[in-house]
C-alpha cells in the first residue's frame, strides 16, 4: 500500500505558506524603488493592471498543476508530457540556485540584530583612528552606517579578482541561518504549516508598529508627499510597464516549483481559484503597504540630513564671520547669505565652495534598492529614531521572517521533487535528504562570505533567476494549455474541485500571459545585448563610495554558465527522454 | 609716569598677544548651542574663569609651577564669543612656547569643559585636537553571547525533532510486526473445520449474532 502524501493540517496553512513564501524581502525593498522611479502613485496604475492581467492567471495556473498532479515540479511535468520534464529540472535548478545565495541575506540579517542589542549602535558612530585625534578615514567619507556595511560586514574588497579569505563572523551566521531554516523543514509539511503562521504573520506586525512610528516620525511627511504625488507622464514610459510586470512576475515567486511544491499537499478539492486571489492581493497590498513605511522613514532621513545640512553651513558662516552664536537660524539663513556676500565679498568667495546648497529634494531623490536599502538608508534612519535598539531588534527580526518565508518555499521546491522519487526514498529518510541539502548549499555559500562575496552574490540576484524564470514558466504555460490541452486541464480542475473554469482564466492562459511573458523576455535580451559589457558597482575604500567596474573575463563565463545550467535543461531532458524512447522502441520491436 | 608705564604694558600685551601671533591660539565657544536657555552670558568674570583654568593647566607642566592668572593674555574677544590667547613667562616678555600649552591643555581638557559646562565640540581650541575617548569594547563581544544563546536553542531543537522522527518510525515499524505476532498466536489457536479456519470470539471485538439466541429466550414466557 502506498503511503499517503502528507497534507497541510488545514487550508489555512497552505494559505499562510503561499503568503509567506510571496511576501519577502522584494516587497520590502524593491518595490518603494520602483515606485519612486516610476512616478509614485502613477506607478500603482501599470502595477495593478499587470497584476491582473499576468500574476493572478498564472499563480492560479501553478496551483492548479500542482493541486492536480499531486506531485513536485519534476513528477507534474513528467506527468503532462514526459518530454517536459525538463521544465521541472529546470526549476529544481534555479530553486537551488536560490537557495544557495538568498540565504546570505539571513546571515546579513542575523548578523545586524545580533549588533543591535549595543549601546550606543556599532553603526552609528565611526571608529576612532590610529592616533586618537579623529574617525577612521574610510568612515569620515562615506557614512558610518556605509563603513559598518562595508568594513566591518562584509569586510569588502575592492574589486572581484581579489577574493580575500573568509569571514568567519559572517561564515558563522550563515550556518545559523542554514540551522534555522533545516529546523523549520525538518519534518516536512508538519513543521513546515506550523512555522509559517509565524513568518506569515509577525512581519505584518513589525510593519504595522513601524507604520505607526513612521508616520509620527518629524519630516515623514515630506517624503511621503513626494514620493506619492503621481507624475502621469511616467505612464507613457515603456521602462515602468516593463518593470511593473517584471516586479509582478518575481514578487510572486513564479516559475520557482515552490508553489506547485505547496499545492501538491492540498486535498484535491480545495479551491485554488480563490486562494490564487487572494494570495496575490495580500502579496501587492504588502508591497504597497511596505512603501508607505519606506516613504514615512525616507520623508524622516531626508528631513533629517536637510536639517543637518542647514546646520552645518550656520556653523560654517558663525564661525567664518564671528557672528554671534545661535543667531543664523533656517530662516533668515538666505537673507544673512546674501547680505554677507555684499558686504565682504572677497571673504566669501572664498568661503563659497565650501558652502553646500541644501535641497530636501536633492536628499528625497536619493532612490536605492536592494541592500543597500535595507541595511544602509534604514539603519541610517534608525540611529537618528529614540530607543534605537528596540527599533533596529524588531527591523531586523521583520527581514528574518520575511528571508526565513522564502526560504521555507524555495527548499520545499528542491525537497519535493527528491522526496517524490522513489529511488532516493527508499535509501533516505526525508530528515537526511534535507540536512544534505542544507549542508551542500550552505557549503557552497561560503563563497559570499569571502571579501569578494558581495560581489558574487549581485551576479547571482542579477542573473542565477531572471531570464531562467521567464522562459520556464513560458514553457509550463504553453506545455499546460497546448501540450496537456487547455480543454483536458479544465475537465480536470473541474472533476477536482467541483467548480467551472471561468472564461477570464482561459483568455489569460491561451493568449494574453504567453504573449506578455514573450514580450519581457525579448526586452531582457534586448538590453543585454544592448549594454555590451555587464558592469558591477565595487567599493573603493580610498574615496569611500562606489564606483563601476567591468566584470573579469571569468566572471562573465560565470554568468553564462549559470543562465544556460538552468535553461539548457530543458532541451536537454526533452532530447535525453525522446533517445531514451527510441532505444526502448528499439528494443521491444524484434519482441512484437 | 604711572601712565606712561601703562601705557608700555598695553603696548607690550597688544604685540604678545594678536590673532595669528607666534604661540597663540584662538577659542571659541558656542554657550547658546550647548545650554540653550539656561546660556549664560560671556563677561569679563568668566574671562578670570578661563585666565585661571588655563593658568591651571600650565602649573601642572613641571618647570612651569609657578604661572599666575596675570600671565594668560585675551584679546580680539568678539561677539561669537571667540578669542586669542596667550601664555607669558614671568618676565611677561616672551610667550611660552606652543607645544607646552598644547601638551597642557590637552592634559586637562574635560576639567576645562566641566568648568564651562561645555563639551569638546562646544570649547573649541582651533589647532589644538582634542584626545576622543574610545567606545567601551566588552572582553566578549556582546553579539558572540546573543549567537551562542539562539545556536545552542536551536541544536537543541534540531536534536529533539530528529530524535523523536527516529523514535515514532521505530514505533511504526514495531506496529506491523506486533500485529503480525498476535496473528500468529490465533492460527495457532484457530480450530479448522472443512479447511476453514474459525475465528475464535475472544480474540475479535465479538459480536453477538441475534439470529442465535439463548435456548430459553427462544420460546415466550409464560
């Protein structure tokens, strides 16, 4: 008798898992970025629209392959067509891939919440120098939460080619991270749905407590207006549909096997139509919700720096032209500027290029994503907040979740698949096939805590996923629509869950999500092909700011190897299973 | 006479001491930015104060024991409130060389700033860098502590999960094999009729079968 699959406890777990596994750290720190550069709100308009027309159809397609088949990405594409399991390997491919490198950013995240429980925070002041007199030079020119970000974290070299040793701080917070996430799937879908009512939800509750603080915060309100007024003519720009499809596509985790993985343990009967909506809704609401957050602490900074600004160019004048202390304020600052250049102008001119013109829009029109959102302008405005630490402990402890999250789905997408198979089994229990996992990957990601790691880590974020994504999950539509047949798959979905297929989903499916899909990927091609050399940002420690370099010629194979590991799979398995065939017809002709 | 000698005295302090002259430094002090409201005025008492802080500081460089108040110089006080100063020697001909004042008032820097309720950034001695205090450093990092505490949580865990998954797949294994033992022991027991083993009553949940009822039940009472 064969042994029945686990299942979630109920459907609220499956639920919690999607969410958690969707809303992670881009919804955090990717999505803010785009909607500043996008025109604010005017961006919620191509946000939406794709939402509609390209993330609900094919997040319910996934569901729905995975709730029917019964089984990981590998075993559900074999099943529709066995030439097309390749599309399964493939994702496999890319999941590990992911894994190997996203948990990094949990060791990053282990790491800044450890150092949150100091007084006063490592990042907030600089190091002092050899002699005592002054601050470490590399800090006194960047900032210091960039010093601790770059020196103490990373401890980064100064270019790829030199790859330095590792650092053993950072190396022991990836094997926590690595620990953490093997307890969490340890036993499967059992630990598993229990873990994920805790990632699912403790990081709506850091948001809502940041919202609150964020809004009270002096000078949220500055960055907040500017960021949401919305600017129509970011409309008629191509770039801001392309990246509102492209955040839609990535936010939700398509393409990765994780989501067939989750629904593969759902009773058949279970309305997936429903919890595909609902899954992307709470997904988009997330990220606008996050920006509102980001904006209140931006508008906060922004104000903040401003302030500063205008404060050291008074301290300048005072103390150039012995005015008494206290009597340049933020206001009558223009008017004393303008009578002090008239009445000693050679004084002044000297003094002039020393004196910084302060815009608040100069400081809100800084936009950074990625890391360096989160670890660099956050912590900066963390140290300025009261009760920094309690702050800084409940940020961090928010970007663990949200890792952890996606995490959880990106190991039950490698894991499915090996535990559906029957040869490693039945030589394995599912305790060991994960600790292997887990070890080979945190092994390997030893690598990004070299010097050099960092710059390891943007290859992998930029390139290990994103075309690979785009073309499996172009293949997984048209393999279910046309090859499985889109009248079959709805004769199925309809004995399973007992509901018909609404004609939105088949125009979607058939037509309108492959063509999108085809779309993006000739624009992704297109710019690589159009930007020649691939660039990286590195960090020059001398000038104490970033600076751009070309990738070495093995990085670049690097990139090559690991966009074609993914993709070439598919035509890969499919030649390997049609040789296979022909062998075995070879063999069974003299019989018949 | 008298005015004639004061006159020398004046000429003699104004050429010691001047805004950029050989062993000078200039002060300046920022009493709004650092009290606020309770910012005390800048008068010629507090300027006594400092005379003497400095005339302090210089009695604790050896071979300079004996300087007085009168020996410190003010001068060029502006409305900032900044100032030069200078150090005499007792013949109050020659300034004492830069070094040693630096060397001095470094020494005795925070008992200058407390008399002013100042701070190093508020009492500025331009030229004269200020030793900063280095941030307290724990003999264990406090991170390590926090890393060790959530480590050794989790091994635990890890352990306990992996031990009980051992202990419940070696029950389920035991199950089977028990089931297949109490099987056993009733073929032994089962009595054969025709070749058709009979299930004895007291090994199965026996139920009762109506149709075969008690010999007296079978006829009505009377």
């Amino acid at each position: 008798m064969e042994k029945a699959r686990p299942l979630w406890a109920n459907p609220l777990q499956f639920v919690f898992a999607c969410i958690s596994y969707a809303v992670g750290l881009g919804n955090v720190w990717r999505f803010p970025y785009l909607c500043q550069m996008y025109g604010g709100g005017s961006f919620l308009v191509p946000y939406i629209i794709m939402l509609i027309v390209e993330g609900m159809p094919l997040l319910y397609l996934e569901l729905a392959v995975g709730q029917r088949m019964r089984q990981g990405s590998i075993g559900a594409f074999r099943t529709i067509s066995p030439y097309l399991s390749g599309v399964g390997v493939a994702s496999v491919v890319v999941s590990f891939f992911l894994s190997m490198y996203y948990n990094v950013i949990n060791a990053w995240a282990f790491w800044y919440l450890f150092h949150s429980f100091q007084d006063p925070l490592p990042w907030s002041v600089c190091p002092l120098n050899g002699n005592r007199t002054g601050y470490d030079e590399e800090c006194e020119k960047a900032s210091s939460t960039q010093y601790f970000w770059y020196r103490k974290t990373l401890n980064i070299s100064p270019s790829i080619q030199e790859n330095g040793s590792v650092q053993w701080e950072l190396a022991l917070c990836l094997l926590l991270a690595w620990l953490v996430v093997y307890l969490c799937i340890l036993r499967g879908t059992e630990s598993t749905g229990k873990v994920v009512y805790f990632t699912a939800s403790l990081p709506y509750c850091v948001l809502i407590i940041y919202l609150v603080r964020g809004l009270t915060l002096h000078g949220a309100t500055n960055g907040l207006m500017y960021m949401f007024t919305p600017k129509m003519e970011q409309l008629a720009n191509p770039k801001a549909w392309i990246n509102g499809a492209t955040q839609i596509f990535f936010s939700l985790g398509l393409g990765f096997g994780s989501l067939i993985a989750f629904a593969s343990y759902n009773e058949p009967s279970s309305n997936c139509q429903k919890h595909a909506i609902i899954v992307s809704l709470i997904n988009s609401s997330t990220s606008i919700f996050a920006s509102i957050v980001t904006f209140s602490i931006y508008g906060f900074k922004a104000t903040f720096n401003y302030e500063n600004c205008l404060r050291k160019v008074s301290l300048l004048l005072t103390n150039t032209f012995d005015l008494e202390d206290g009597f340049l304020t933020a206001s009558n600052l223009e008017q004393v500027k303008g009578y002090l250049a008239s009445a000693y102008p050679s004084k002044y001119s000297e003094l002039f290029p020393h004196i910084r013109n302060c815009s608040l829009e100069s400081e809100l029109d800084t936009a950074v994503q990625g890391t360096g959102l989160a670890f660099i302008v956050y912590t900066e405005a963390i140290k300025n907040m009261e009760v920094s630490q309690l702050w800084s402990v409940l940020y961090f402890f928010m970007l663990l979740m949200l890792g952890i999250g996606s995490m959880l789905g990106n190991t039950a997408a490698i894991l499915t698949p090996l535990t559906d198979s029957k040869i490693i089994s039945s030589y394995l229990p599912k305790e060991a096939i994960s600790g292997l996992v887990c070890l080979v990957s945190c092994a390997i990601g030893m690598v990004f805590t070299t010097e050099a790691g960092n710059y390891w880590f943007d290859i992998f974020n930029d390139y290990a996923a994103t075309l690979s994504l785009l073309l499996i999950v172009l293949v997984e539509t048209i393999a279910v629509c046309y090859v499985y047949g889109l009248r079959r798959f709805e004769s199925d979905l309809k004995a399973m869950t007992g509901r018909a297929l609404s004609w939105y989903w088949k125009v979607m499916w058939a037509g309108v999500s492959p063509l999108l899909i085809v779309s993006l990927l000739i624009f992704y091609l297109s710019d690589y092909i159009l930007t020649g050399t691939l660039k990286y940002q590195a960090w020059e420690a001398s000038q104490g700011q970033l600076v751009t370099k070309d990738y070495p010629a093995y990085a670049l194979a690097a990139i090559g190897l690991l966009v074609a590991a993914s993709t070439m799979c598919i035509p890969l398995v499919a030649l390997g299973t049609f040789v296979l065939h022909r062998l075995k017809r070879g063999d069974a002709a003299p019989v018949a | 006479m008298l005015r004639l000698l004061f006159f020398l005295v004046t000429a003699i302090h104004a050429e010691l001491c001047q805004p950029g002259a050989e062993n000078a430094f200039k002060v300046r002090l920022s009493i709004r930015t650092a009290l606020g409201d309770k910012a005390y005025a800048w008068d010629t008492n507090e300027e006594y104060l400092f005379k003497a802080m400095v005339a302090f500081s210089m009695r604790k460089v050896p071979n300079r024991e004996a300087t007085e108040i009168s020996h410190v110089l003010l001068c060029n006080v502006t409305q900032r409130v900044s100032f030069w100063f200078v150090v005499t020697d007792s013949s109050k001909n020659h300034t004492l060389p830069a070094v040693e004042v630096q060397s001095a008032i470094r020494m005795n820097r925070n008992r200058i700033n407390n008399a002013f309720s100042l701070n190093d950034q508020t009492l500025e001695f331009l030229k004269i860098p200020s030793t900063l205090a280095p941030p307290t450093d724990p003999s264990v990092p406090i991170w390590i502590i926090i890393f060790g505490v959530i480590f050794c949580i989790v091994i635990v865990a890890i352990t306990l999960l992996i031990l009980s998954g051992i202990r419940q797949r070696r029950r389920k294994n035991k199950e089977p094999s028990e089931v297949d033992d109490a099987e056993d022991k009733c073929e032994n027991m089962i009595t054969i009729e025709n070749g058709i083993p009979c299930d004895p009553l007291d090994t199965k949940g026996g139920h009762i079968n109506d149709a075969f009822m008690t010999e007296d039940e079978r006829l009505t009472p009377l």
